[in-house]
C-alpha cells in the first residue's frame, strides 16, 4: 500500500465511520437509503442461547494513546451485541432473508456463503474503526513525543490501515461471486461440537499466515442446548494452503476446545460471551484472558499457554 492508498483509505474510514455507515454497501450500490444496525451473527435465537436477563459478556477494547490497548468485558444488552453496520434496511432482509428466517443448513451453499459474506461485512466496518482509533491514538502519541523513530502506535495503525484495506478488496470479491450466486467459490469447513453448552458466538475474519495473508472467516455459534457449530470459510482458490493451517482445529481431539479457544483470543476482534458461563469464571481466568488477550493485540504470533485459556465447557 503506498502513501497515497493509505491517505484514500483514512479518509474513506473518516467518512464512513463518523457514528455509523451512512451509505447503504449493497454490492451493485446506487443505493441511496442509509444503513441501519442489525446483528451480524445468525438470528436472535442464536443470542438467545448465551443471554441471561436480556444481556451477553462482550470485549471491549480503547486506544487511548497509551502503549497498550485497554481491554475491559462488559455485559452488553444482547440486542446490541454483534451488530451489522451497512446496509439499508431493504438491503439487509434481501440478502440476509434466508439465514434470518430459516434454521441452520450445514448442506446449504447459500447460508453459508450469507453467514461468511456477514462476517465480511461486519469486519469492513470493526477493522475501519479500529484504523481510525489507532490514528487517532498516534496522533497524540506523536503530539507528545517527537521522536524520529516510528512508535508501536504508529506500526500498529500502519497495520490496521492495511487491514482494512485488505478486507474492503476482499469484500469486492465476494460481493462479485454474491452477483453471480457463485457461492461455490467459497469453500467451508464445519465442525458441530456435540454434547457442548452455548458459551460463546464468534464472527471474524482474520490473516491465517502472514506470509500470503491468506484471509480466513470464523464464525462460532450454539444452534442447541447442547450444540455448537465452528464454520471456517475462505476462498475456493486457496483452499489448499488454508487446509494445512486449520486440519488441526477440524479434527476432534482432547486438545480441539482448547486450540480453537487460543485461535479466537489471538485473532478475533468481535466475540459474544454467555452472561451465565462468564458468571462462572474465576477472577483468575477472567485475569488471564485479558491480559492474552492484550499480548496478542500487540503481537498475534504470541504463544498462549495458560490452563484458563478455554472458551468452552
Ligand atoms: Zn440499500
């Protein structure tokens, strides 16, 4: 990316950040109704599953122009967790209809395209965000310190501009196989975790190697009492590759929960935790979450070793 991308890029984030998306992203958009909220994961049963009172844990992270990100959990009204910022109304029900209203289909090429193609979605606008608030960050960082040499601030923004920039070209992919109803263009992997309580709901996107920036959607989420299902989801084309990276997640071992906990602390941004399974947490594992949490903030190649490390019971 060079310097003028960069500058395009924050300044097309400024715009559509300032509170919500004020344009409609519908893929062929003339679209000129504005965007409202909604949820980015399945439908409100799925958030039914992990709320207590009307409420679910969620992380929530603030760039203060500190070193460090603050990361703090919240309980969060479970009408707001997750949301969508995007699309106009019209635009939402159209093309969101068939998971909203339907009961999930692992068999169904078309809800799992829609659940990945959300997840892009939601991650165009979280990842914009969190560009502008790292700048923002770096901006009074620089202010106060005028030093030469390039701050963690400013790597990190440098980052998060990239980040975004590399999903907003992903998004256009997928919003051309949408067009097309080219759903096989996307491969998914699932796995249904039997004999497993509702504990967390995942929507993310994130690189799976650094090296070719493979992108890779993960979304998690209870469709039962007593079952989950992880959906991995990338491009046909990269198949190959990405498989070497998540065989060891797909197949069930003792060591499956675990690796697929660390993989969602070092790498997903936007997670909804059961409010009846956080209330079981010892202050311990709470500590300990948040403190990986935060260490793969800064460096997601980090190792996470620590017992508590489990997203699931
Ligand atoms: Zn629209």
């Amino acid at each position: 990316m060079n310097d003028q991308q960069k500058s395009e890029m924050l300044d097309f984030m400024a715009k559509s950040t300032s509170g919500t998306f004020e344009k409609c992203l519908f893929p062929k958009s003339l679209c000129e109704n504005k965007s409202v909220n909604s949820h980015s994961n399945l439908n409100t049963n799925t958030l039914d599953l992990l709320a207590k009172n009307a409420h679910v844990t969620m992380m929530k992270v603030k760039y203060n122009g500190a070193r460090k990100p603050v990361v703090t959990f919240k309980p969060v009204a479970s009408t707001l967790a997750l949301p969508l910022q995007g699309l106009c109304s019209q635009h939402n029900t159209d093309i969101f209809n068939e998971i909203d209203s339907n009961d999930f289909d692992p068999t169904s090429e078309a809800q799992l395209f829609l659940i990945f193609y959300r997840t892009i979605l939601t991650q165009l606008h979280v990842n914009m965000d969190n560009a502008i608030k790292m700048q923002t960050a770096y901006q009074i960082q620089a202010e106060q310190n005028q030093s030469d040499e390039p701050s963690q601030s400013n790597l990190d923004e440098n980052f998060a501009v990239i980040k975004a920039f590399d999903i907003s070209e992903f998004k256009g992919k997928l919003d051309a196989y949408y067009l097309k109803d080219a759903f096989s263009e996307v491969t998914h992997k699932i796995v249904i975790l039997e004999n497993q309580k509702p504990t967390i709901c995942v929507s993310s996107l994130f690189y799976m190697d650094d090296i070719n920036n493979y992108l890779v959607g993960l979304n998690i989420f209870p469709i039962a009492g007593n079952k989950t299902v992880v959906i991995f989801s990338f491009e046909k084309k990269d198949a190959l590759a990405i498989s070497l990276y998540i065989d060891s997640y797909i197949e069930k071992t003792d060591k499956q929960t675990s690796l697929l906990s660390k993989l969602v602390i070092s790498n997903c941004e936007n997670f909804v935790i059961s409010q009846s399974y956080f209330s079981s947490w010892s202050l311990g594992k709470k500590n300990a979450i948040l403190k990986s949490y935060v260490a793969t903030l800064m460096n997601p190649e980090v190792e996470l070793n620590n017992k508590h490390i489990n997203l699931f019971v």
